[in-house]
C-alpha cells in the first residue's frame, strides 16, 4: 500500500514519495492561459495542494507529473516566475503583525531571486517586485496567494482588528490591478467570499469559480476516487457508511469527500468526526444566540444569492459563516424573477452530529451532554417515554443560571425545541425535523428500528395546557407512518420560560 499523505501540502514531496494522489492535473490545465480567478472552500479541503500542484506546473517541473494528464497536454517549454504567498499558518492578531508577514514575504523572494528592491511601502515593493521578475525571466508573473482571508477571520470576533487586518489587505492587493500588464495568473483561495469591495477594490475582472459547475471537484475526492486510487483502502469499510459519514460536500455539481476526513478514516480505521473536530464553531453558535436561530431550520435552509456571496465583517449572516465554513451545502437550487435562491442542509452526518453538539456544549458541559445523548439512545431503544422525560428534564435543569443571565435566547420558543433537536441529532438519532404531512407539519420525529415518535412543543406562557398533543391528534400527524412501523408513540412537549424546562410531558401510544 501507499503512503496516506495527511496534512501534506507540498506536490513535489507527493509525487517524489510513495503517497497517495488523486490527479487533479485536469483542472490544473484550465488555468494554462492565465487569468485572474478566485475560489473558496472550507479549510482542510485541498486548497493548499492544489496551489503547489499550479505553482510546480508554471514553473515547468515537467517529471513531477509523469504519469498524470498535465504530463503530455501542458507546454513545458515555457517556464514562468511565481510568487506563492500563504497565509495559513499562524495567528495574526495585528495590522502591525500582519505587515511584518507581507513584508518578510516579498524579502524572502527577493533574496531568493536576486532582486533589489527600493521602495518602502509594501503595496509598492510588491508590485515593483512583481515588475522586476517579470524583466528577469522574460515572463508574466504567477501570483498564487491560499488563506488570503485568513489574517481577517483570525479575528472576527474582534471587528475592529479585523477591519484593520481587511484594510492591509485590501491596499496589498490593489496592487494587482496596476501590476496587470507583467502578470499571467492570479490564483487566491479562502475559506470566506468576502465582498469584491471591501477586499478587492479594482479587481473587477476577478473570477469566482466558487460554484462554477466545471469547478465542482476542483478540491474533496469523488465517489469514483474512492473507488479507483485507494481501492485497496476502501475494500476493508461498508462504502455506503463511508458515504453516510462523509459525503454530500457540494458546490452545484458532483458530491465530494472531505480528504482529511477520508485520509484519517483510513489510517486509524474507524468512523469519527476527524474534519469538524479540527475547528470549533463558537462564533458561529454566538451567531445564532445573537440572532435567535432556529436550530432545525438547518435542515433545510432557504436562502437568496445575496447571502451566499458576500461576507462583511460588519454585517454577518449565520447562514453565510454555515455555508462558507462547510456546514451546510446546497441541496438545489432555482430562479424567481431572474434572482437566484438555495436550498441549503447538512452535507453528512458527521457534520449534523458534530455541529449540534457544539451547540449542547456551549449551553453546559461536554460530560452532562455525553451522558444525556447514551441515555436517551438507551431510553428510545427500550420505549421508555417516562425516562425520555426524565432525562430531557434533567438536561435542562443542569443549564447553568448564569448562562440563563448572560443569554437571551431562552426568551424566544424555538431555544428549547432547538436543545431538544440538538440532544437527539448530536445522539445520532435518525431524526425528521419539519416533517410534513398533507395537514400541517410535525416538529419533529424519531425513527428507531420498527418504532416512531412524533413530537409537538410549544411554550406554555404561550399557549394553554394539553395543547401540543392536542394539536398532533386532531390534525392526525400520525396517519402519514399508519402501518409503516409497528409502534408509534405521540408526544407533546411544553415548556415554561419562567421556568426554564418542561412542565408537560403527554405521551399517547396508538
């Protein structure tokens, strides 16, 4: 067997060693006459590679491709200076830092390469750097910059540093606009689409290929990659577990596999959440708290074009950081009136699981949310509707008073049906959220083995007594399951905000 190449971003260690290699010298070919281009995928996804894999074919390594399509269709007669730029690695917590990076950048280079440099200010040493290459070799300049957002989302939940990282930012790469003449690619990618004004002022010929369907498997492994380069990998897993866990990533065209996720599958043997675990959505879920959010609404999430698009540090959207940030994909999407709108969900369940039980873990702590989630598995396996009650009761009661005090997001209803969706997705539960039936839709469902559970909340301040399982018989949710499993089991769940948990609990079995 070959080598797994975790973590590995370098194209000549990969090719020049036993790894592992999924060709994506094909797309590599699309960008053989130049351009200025853009693309954004969540991080771990390939991005890096994928600049190398440019950055050693424009500077004409021809034997590092022999054997893949590059190898006879690229002109290896040309050779071309390229400027790499990364800012993945590192915190950058200050305009001042974040200068002193740039700046160590363009002087390495101009080590490296020979090459004097006059001015003093850094938007003017890189274009006179980007000029002076161009005269030495005779050739356009590459200039291939990965994490190009990252200096700003160190910060984000600091704006003002942020805004003044995006400033820096914004006036180095205004630079490329002026420089067009001596460049012949421009290839940035990040895991945030932020504005072309806020960022990249001037730069209107820049091409988002973010969801071009030609560009869909640009990074992630497909279905057919599994199955072809680790072929001897993938023979010893269930393919459609495999699939289930870590599929579904989607960018309006074929669904790929997260490569750190598979790489890890494969090296320790057994199902995890080895992506999600790598990053914490803490903004994210304050996001949520500040704006009230729905928790089940992620199932299936409508959103316009508009919020897909653009990411502004002064006006951010959950749905922008969800889908940006990998945790929801689209799952289709249509016109209206020449305006574009997305359906969005989880893409897998590793993500759906993982994502709601950081959601539980910001509420309380991690060993209360762990012991919930088993014995509410425990007590839908066996039926026991009184247990479920009690666990769901206690769950609630274990919230801390002073995140009740610092919080406002128990004020509204949709906090206790979010907890509760959360408990039984972060269990891994096979749950149906908005589950629609010809005469309303249910809350929520629980589907374990031959069994049902359809359930109703409401908040009692709000509405009388008896009035959630009231609302599921007279409206017969049930029917829809009638004679599809063999128990199901009605409950109708109500909260009190003055009380912060449950004060009704009816369970009706048919």
């Amino acid at each position: 067997m070959k080598q797994l190449p975790i973590g590995i971003q370098s194209f000549e260690k990969i090719r020049t060693n036993d790894y592992y290699y999924v060709d994506k010298t094909p797309f590599v070919k699309k960008f053989e006459n130049g351009g200025y281009f853009f693309l954004s995928r969540p991080r771990r996804f390939g991005k890096s590679l994928f600049l190398d894999t440019l950055k050693q074919a424009f500077l004409g390594n021809k034997e590092l491709f022999k054997g893949l399509h590059l190898y006879d269709t690229w002109d290896w007669d040309r050779k071309y200076p390229v400027i790499h730029i990364s800012f993945g690695s590192g915190v950058v917590d200050s305009k001042d830092k974040l200068i002193k990076i740039i700046q160590s950048f363009i002087k390495k280079l101009a080590f490296e390469e020979e090459i004097e440099l006059t001015e003093e200010v850094i938007s003017l040493r890189f274009k006179e750097l980007i000029e002076k290459l161009s005269k030495k070799y005779n050739e356009k300049v590459v200039v291939l910059v990965d994490e190009y957002d990252k200096p700003i989302l160190d910060r984000i939940e600091e704006p003002e540093i942020a805004r003044e990282n995006r400033e820096v930012l914004k006036d180095f790469y205004s630079v490329l606009k002026d420089a067009d003449p001596y460049l012949k690619l421009i290839f940035l990618t990040g895991v945030s689409r932020f504005s072309k004004v806020s960022i990249f002022s001037g730069l209107n010929q820049l091409n988002d290929i973010t969801l071009d369907r030609k560009f869909a498997t640009i990074c992630g492994y497909t279905q057919t990659d599994l199955e072809t380069v680790f072929e001897d990998r993938i023979k010893d897993f269930d393919k459609e577990e495999v699939k289930r866990w870590y599929n579904g990533y989607s960018w309006l065209g074929e669904a790929v596999y997260n490569p750190f996720d598979i790489l890890l599958l494969f090296d320790k043997k057994e199902f995890r959440s080895y992506w999600f675990e790598t990053g914490t959505p803490t903004f994210l879920i304050k996001l949520f708290q500040k704006n009230s959010y729905y928790l089940p609404e992620l199932e299936s999430l409508e959103v316009g074009e508009e919020i897909l698009s653009n990411l502004d540090i002064d006006n951010i959207y959950p749905e922008n950081l969800l889908f940006q940030a990998g945790y929801v994909i689209i799952k289709d999407h249509y016109s209206i009136s020449e305006k574009n709108y997305y359906q969005l969900t989880y893409p897998n369940f590793e993500v759906k699981t993982s994502f709601n039980d950081s959601f539980l873990r910001y509420i309380t702590t991690p060993p209360r949310v762990s012991k919930t989630q088993l014995a509410l598995i425990r007590a839908f396996i066996s039926a026991d509707t009184e247990k479920v009650k009690q666990i769901l009761h206690s769950f609630f009661a274990s919230i801390p008073t002073d995140w009740f005090r610092k919080n406002n997001i128990s004020e509204y209803e949709g906090f206790y049906a979010s907890v509760v969706y959360a408990l039984f997705n972060g269990s891994g539960l096979t749950t149906i959220t908005e589950d629609a039936t010809s005469k309303g839709r249910i809350d929520l469902t629980v589907i374990i083995e031959d069994t049902v559970y359809i359930m109703e909340f409401k908040v009692k301040e709000e509405s009388e007594e008896g009035k959630a399982l009231q609302q599921i018989k007279e409206k017969k949710y049930y029917e829809k399951y009638i004679g599809k499993y063999k128990d199901i089991y009605l409950l109708g769940i109500e909260f009190s905000k003055e009380k912060r948990n449950i004060v009704n609990f009816e369970v009706e079995k048919l």
